[in-house]
C-alpha cells in the first residue's frame, strides 16, 4: 500500500487496502492524496460504529476545515461581488476616483490577508479576520452611500 501510494497509484493502493481490511490507509488515501470527500463519506457509512467513530476522530478535523474553508472562500467571492457593485455604482453617480482606488485597494489588501491565513490553516483566526473585513467592508459601503446622498443632494 505504501509503495503503491508513494509512487502516485492511489487506485491500486485503495484496491489493496480493500483488500487487506486497513481502514486507516483506505481513508488516509481517499481524504489525504485523492481528495475524495463524498466517497470517504460512503465507505464511513458501510463502517460498524466504533470504526467509524475512531475515523471520524483521525479525519474529522480535517473534514471540516475543508469545509469551512470552502465557505470562507464563498463568503469572499460575494463580498467582493458586492464591492464591485458599489463601485459601479460609485462610478455612474459621482466622479470620485480616489474612493474607487481605496476600494480596489482594500481588496487587494484584504485577498492577500486571507491567502496568508489560509496557508496556516488557522481555522479560528480565519473566522475572526472574515468577520473583521466583513465590518470594515460594511462600514465602507455605509460610508459611501452616505457620500452618494451627499454628492446627489447638494447637485
């Protein structure tokens, strides 16, 4: 099974841990080198309990970091969906240029950030800094509508 996984051929290292009845490699080959959540999932559903549950407490931390992670990386995508709608905005209703240039630069500033922290794999300060520029973006966007009314009202 090693020789077979260190050499690339995940299939055939899968094929004989089947075979041998080896649990923790089969699992350790379909969640760590094949990146196989749903077919992890299955075979942990064909497991007897105390199996299962011995599993789920080698490879449920990383389960779920994987999962956060991919909800992190949603949550990023819409925000910066919404600050690009904001600055749309910003660009058909006034001229102000410098507020586009600190937006794009926030962005810049707030994708390296979560780039730097997703390689640590620190889950908790993932969700403490998301939290953070989820506010300071809120409080961005507060603060331009306010200088849209503003610009709007004194025209």
């Amino acid at each position: 099974m090693q020789v077979c996984r260190t050499a690339g051929y995940y299939q055939h290292a899968l094929f004989v841990s089947q075979a041998a009845a080896e649990t923790e490699w089969y699992l350790d080959i379909l969640l760590e080198d094949m990146q196989s959540w749903d077919d992890a999932l299955a075979y942990l559903q064909d497991l007897p309990r105390q199996q299962a549950a011995a599993a789920l407490k080698k490879h449920g931390k990383v389960c779920a970091t994987k999962i956060i992670i991919i909800i992190i990386i949603i949550v990023i995508i819409i925000i910066v969906i919404i600050i690009i709608i904001v600055v749309v905005i910003i660009i058909t209703v006034t001229k102000m240029k410098i507020i586009i240039i600190i937006i794009i630069i926030i962005i810049i500033v707030i994708i390296r950030i979560i780039r730097i922290i997703i390689r640590r794999r620190r889950i908790i300060i993932i969700i403490i800094i998301i939290i953070i520029i989820i506010i300071i973006i809120i409080i961005i966007i507060i603060i331009i509508i306010i200088i849209i009314i503003i610009t709007i009202s004194s025209s």
